[in-house]
C-alpha cells in the first residue's frame, strides 16, 4: 500500500479582524496582544447611563482631565493580554514558591537572626495593608479607565497586588508565624509611623480622577516606596543578616522593574500627546510626590534610623529622572 503525501499551501483570505484591519490595514498580521486589546472599549448603544453618576456614560473620557488623541496611543510595552499575563506571572511564582520552599527545607528562615527577624518585621509586615490599598486603588484604575489598553493593564497590576500582599504575609508567617501579623495591622491602625501612609492610600480611595490614582499610587508611592524597600532596605539586612530576606521578596522586586516600564511608557505617551497633559501630569506628580515623601518618610526613619534622610534623597531623585526621562518637568 502506497501512500502519497501532498504539502498544501493554504492562503488566508484576510490576515486579521474588521477592527484591527481598518486601524492597521488589510494585509497586516496582528499579534495577539493586538487582537485582545484595540478597539475593543464599547463606544455606542450603551443602555442607560450610571445611577449613581447620570453625568457619565458607563464609559466615558471625561472622568479624567487627561485628553488623548488616541487612548489605544497607551499600549503595554509587555504585550500582556490575558494568557501571557498569567504565564508570565505563573513563571515568577514557581520561581517564588521554589524560594520558600528552599528557605523551609534548609530552616534559613528559623537560623535567621532575632534582631534581624524584628527588624524586618517591624518595617516589611505592615505593607500588606499597603498593597491590598494597591489593589483596591488598581482596580479602580481599570474599573473606570478609558480603552481597553490601560484598563486591561491596570487590571493586572491590580491582581499582582493581591500576590504581593500574600507574600508579604507568607514571609512574616515564615518568620514569627501569625502573632506577626496580628501585630502589624496594630501597627498599621495605630503606629504613628504609619499614620500618614495609612491617610494617602485612604484618600486615593475616594479620589474621582481615574488617571490621577495612577499617577499617585503606581508612580509617586511605589515609584519611592520599592525602591526603598526591596532595594535599598534589602541590601541593609542582606549585609547585616543574611540574604533571607532577599529571597523571600523575589516576587516583588521583578514585579516592580516589569511594571515600571509599562508605566514609564504610559506617561511619556501621555505628556507627548499635548502640552496640557504634561502641565497637568507635572501639576500631579508634583503634589502627591510631596504627600509620598510625607508617608514614606517616617517608614525610612523605622528602617534607616539616621541615614534616613540620605537614602530617601536618593530615591526621590531617581524618582524625578523617571519623570525627566518620560518628558514630564518637575
């Protein structure tokens, strides 16, 4: 019995959809993330407008002051739609999970010194509270944002948070088990040194401007606040202790470098579509980079004790040269 093998060469009709056909033409291949996200934002025929703010459609480019040509311009440098979102995030938590568990098996974590337990928890345990603030603040980012580039972006970064905080509970589990937490959500209710960080991601709770919560949450407080933590505070105790902690804090670190680029993009997109977007993101970054001094300050001061001042200087110099580098004058 023969058998003939014959290769085909199947010729697409069209290389894309409707929509991305007439954004991009007709002969152009899109690429998934292009598919999942352009032109997707519902536009028209919306049914009714909001109860609780009949001065809105459900979607609608006025609740913020931020006007774009194009707001599909605010696309992710990452690619993320949804199913490389979750491999990618999938790769960063067996790598986690593969770092507590090595931790555990070796007892890193119960060999670590008490004074750098105390130290660590002291300062890290409360922030639990600041990244469930995060994502409630992401999530409304995403909730309210126009055109599905930003909203889906935001969305993500919102669920990270989630993984943040767990993380942060896993590691202060690790190190004292639950009476540790129990004492962090005192200090975060009661601590004076948390009172103004409490008060800013409070305040941004009930801020209306969709785009002025990103600006103040994912670039002024984590733009100062990561960095002070998981880099400047975790060299201190990888020099004093050992690089425990640094392991268990992984997750953070990575999530931290990969967003920043997204975000840094989203602004010098922005600030380059007209000259009152820039005035107004500098008008922004200005005032809630004073309130994030304000908030991280006494949390440097917990950590660094008299080299406080020196270390957030730094932080928040690199800060302005993010804002420098997306074209946005302080």
């Amino acid at each position: 019995m023969a058998i003939d093998l014959r290769t085909v060469s199947i010729t697409p009709l069209r290389q894309t959809f409707g929509h991305l056909a007439r954004r991009m033409g007709a002969d152009k291949p899109a690429s998934r993330y292009m598919e999942a996200t352009m032109d997707l934002q519902p536009v028209e025929n919306y049914h009714y407008r909001p109860t609780w703010e009949p001065q809105y459609d459900i979607f609608d480019t006025t609740r913020t002051s931020i006007t774009m040509k194009d707001w599909y311009a605010l696309k992710d440098p990452r690619q993320y739609y949804y199913g490389a979102w979750t491999l990618a995030r999938g790769k960063m938590q067996e790598i986690a999970e593969g770092d507590f568990d090595l931790v555990d098996e070796l007892g890193l974590a119960a060999a670590y010194p008490a004074a750098g337990k105390e130290e660590a928890l002291q300062v890290f345990l409360p922030l639990r509270h600041v990244a469930w603030a995060s994502n409630l603040n992401k999530a409304y980012v995403s909730s309210y944002g126009y055109g599905i580039a930003i909203s889906q972006a935001a969305c993500y970064a919102s669920m990270d948070q989630l993984g943040v905080a767990q993380y942060v509970t896993r590691l202060g589990m690790a190190f004292n088990d639950l009476d540790a937490l129990a004492t962090a959500k005192t200090a975060w209710l009661e601590g004076a040194e948390w009172q103004e960080m409490r008060r800013y991601v409070e305040d941004l709770m009930v801020e209306k401007d969709w785009f002025q919560v990103l600006v103040a949450q994912d670039f002024a407080l984590e733009g100062l606040l990561y960095p002070l933590i998981y880099e400047r505070f975790n060299d201190k105790l990888n020099a004093a202790y050992s690089p425990v902690f640094s392991m268990l804090t992984r997750f953070q670190r990575e999530w931290f470098g990969e967003t920043t680029k997204w975000l840094d993009s989203i602004l010098k997109t922005t600030a380059a579509d007209n000259a009152d977007n820039k005035e107004q993101l500098a008008v922004w970054i200005k005032h809630w980079r004073a309130r994030a001094i304000k908030a991280v300050q006494p949390i440097a001061a917990l950590a660094f004790g008299s080299e406080a001042d020196a270390v957030m200087e730094e932080v928040v110099q690199n800060l302005n040269a993010r804002a420098a580098k997306a074209g946005i004058a302080l």
